[in-house]
C-alpha cells in the first residue's frame, strides 16, 4: 500500500481534521454573510436619501451657528465671563458652506469589487492558515503521543521517508481544501458586489492582481501548515507548535514592541513579524518616522518612511521555513525513536 495514500486517509479520517476544517470554512462563510447583509447597492434612492440628510445636516449647522453668535453676543453686552467659549469677533462664528458637507458621507455602506475585495484576502489567509497550523501540528503531535510513530517506522524504517510523505499528504490535503475555498471566496463577493455593491472598472488587469494576491494568501496558508507540523515534529507534541506560537508572539513579538517603543527605535514595526506577513498579501507596507521631519519646497512636514516590500517578506518565510522544517528533519534522523 502506498504511504502517501496512506497517510492522506489518515489526515481525512482523523476527527480534529474534520472539525477543525468545518469550523474554518464556517467562520468563512459568516464573513461573506456578514459583508452581504451589512452592504447594499447604491442607486437613485439612496442618493436622494444621502442629499436630503446632507441639507438636513446643513440646516442643523445653520441654526447652531446662530444659537451660539446670540450667545456669544448676549455675552459680550452682559460682560460675563466664557472662559474661552466664544472667540473675540462673534460674527465670525458662521455655519460651514453647503458644498462641505457632502452627500457621501450618509451614503450607507456599498461593496465595491474593485477597491475592496482585496482586503478580504487577508481574513481568509489567515483564518485557513491558522486552521493549516493547528492540523498540521495536531497530524504529527498526535502520531508521536500515542506511539504511533514508531509503530509506522516498524512498517516504513526510512525515518525522513516518513516523515516528509507525512508533509506532503498534509499539504496536499490542506491545497484540496483552500484552492476551492478560494475559489467560492472570489464567486461569493462577486456576488455581493453585484447585487450589493459595485463590480465597475474591474479590468483583466485588476482580475490579475487579485489572483497573485490570492496565490500569495494561498502559499501563506501552506507555510504556516508546514511550520506547525515542523514545530511539532520537532517538539515530539502538538503543544510544542502551539506553545512556541504564544511564546513568539506573546513575547517574542509584543514584549519586542514594548521594548523598542521604550527605546524609542526609529521603524519599530520593521522587526516584527506581523508587518512581514501584511506586507507579503499586500506587496508593500510604509512605515513612517513622525519624530523625523523631511520639509518640502512649500515649507510642508513630511515623516520619514520605508517600505516593506513582499520580496523583503518572501526572503523571511523562505528562511523561516527552511530552518524550522530542516530541525526537524534533522531531529527525526538524528535523535532515538523511543
């Protein structure tokens, strides 16, 4: 019998698997019921209904305007005391102009495929590739808690063998389950965009965009599946993945952030790790230095930035990857099976 068979019915068979797959896809399809029902189309009736509130608003800026110069000027004749309510001039306390306040700003919130499908990527690599962690670390911690393990290396002696067919079939089952999730993902806020939003200027260029973003949300998701197998694996536990995570973030990443806010480090958000992983799905993140001034010609302050880049990003998690995943292969031949 084939191991890789083997091991991927096991993967499918195993009830954490199911659940903890279930649980994902359905914090998934809340989302896209979330957005449907909080989203509508925008069309003659709704901007009638933004106009009307906007000249209402206007109306309720005119009136308080002239409430307060009445009180601003009943004050100034009874020469009491305003303790900076009102400036020296009451006239100039005058209602903003109509074209200020914009009929937008009522308008309720519409979906537009273009500008915001996107950021609806990042949620959904992260909720698959948190779901990727926890069955990875739990598909090899679980084989070497109940000693099934070395009764597979009795069958399979070929330690690396085994444990890299292990991988494979986890990953392989984890891309069956994100590739069609990403799939219903685009299909279902196309959706929403077209009955509660907008699918206007979506080009052949932005569909292209929005699939490498997609394709970078999906290789997140197998990263961190394989780094929580490899945690795992080498930990001999599913609580050695679990517990590294809260000890990198927990410590490692917010005890850091403390610390170089304290020390007053120009870039702090460059040495954690959360600002790789959003530069990774969104291509570049700017960071900016307000204690830095850089003045321009019209005598304007602007901070000091640096970006991010997903290059700089795919660097760290090829790194990241090969050192984590290369321990515990070399664990897995080194060390006894006991």
């Amino acid at each position: 019998m084939s191991l890789f068979r083997t091991e991927l019915r096991r993967l499918t068979k195993r009830r954490f698997t199911r659940y903890m797959t279930l649980l994902g896809l359905l914090v998934l399809a809340a989302v896209v019921v979330g957005v449907f029902f909080t989203n509508q189309k925008i069309g003659a009736d709704q901007l009638a209904r933004a106009e009307r509130q906007a000249d209402q608003q206007y109306q309720d800026q005119v009136r308080w305007s002239e409430q307060e110069r009445a009180a601003c000027e009943q004050a100034k004749k009874a020469g009491t005391a305003t303790d900076g309510r009102f400036p020296d001039d009451c006239s100039v306390i005058t209602p903003p102009p109509r074209e200020q306040i914009e009929a937008e700003w009522f308008l309720p919130s519409t979906f537009n495929f273009r500008e915001t499908f996107d950021e609806t990527l990042i949620p959904f690599a992260a909720i698959l590739g948190l779901v990727g962690f926890v069955v990875g670390a739990s598909f090899v911690g679980a084989e070497w808690s109940n000693g099934g393990m070395m009764n597979l290396l009795l069958w399979r002696p070929n330690r690396l063998t085994v444990l890299v067919t292990k991988l494979a079939a986890l990953l392989t089952g984890i891309l069956a389950v994100t590739l069609p999730a990403a799939v219903l993902w685009f299909a279902g806020f196309w959706a929403i965009a077209t009955f509660r939003g907008s699918t206007e200027k979506v080009t052949s260029g932005v569909w292209q965009s929005l699939a490498l973003t997609g394709l970078r949300g999906v290789v997140l998701v197998l990263v961190l599946t394989t780094i929580g197998f490899a945690l795992a694996s080498l930990g001999r536990h599913t609580a050695m993945a679990l517990g590294g995570v809260v000890a990198v973030m927990v410590v490692g990443q917010f005890g850091l952030g403390i610390l170089l806010s304290m020390a007053s480090v120009k870039f702090a958000e460059a040495w954690l790790l959360p600002t790789y992983v959003m530069a990774w799905m969104t291509k570049t993140v700017t960071l900016q230095n307000w204690d830095s001034c850089n003045a321009t010609y019209y005598g304007e302050c602007k901070p000091e930035t640096v970006d991010i880049t997903w290059q700089q990003s795919s660097v760290l998690l090829s790194v990241g990857v090969v050192v984590i995943l290369g321990a515990s292969l070399w664990a897995m031949r080194r060390r006894d099976i006991t």
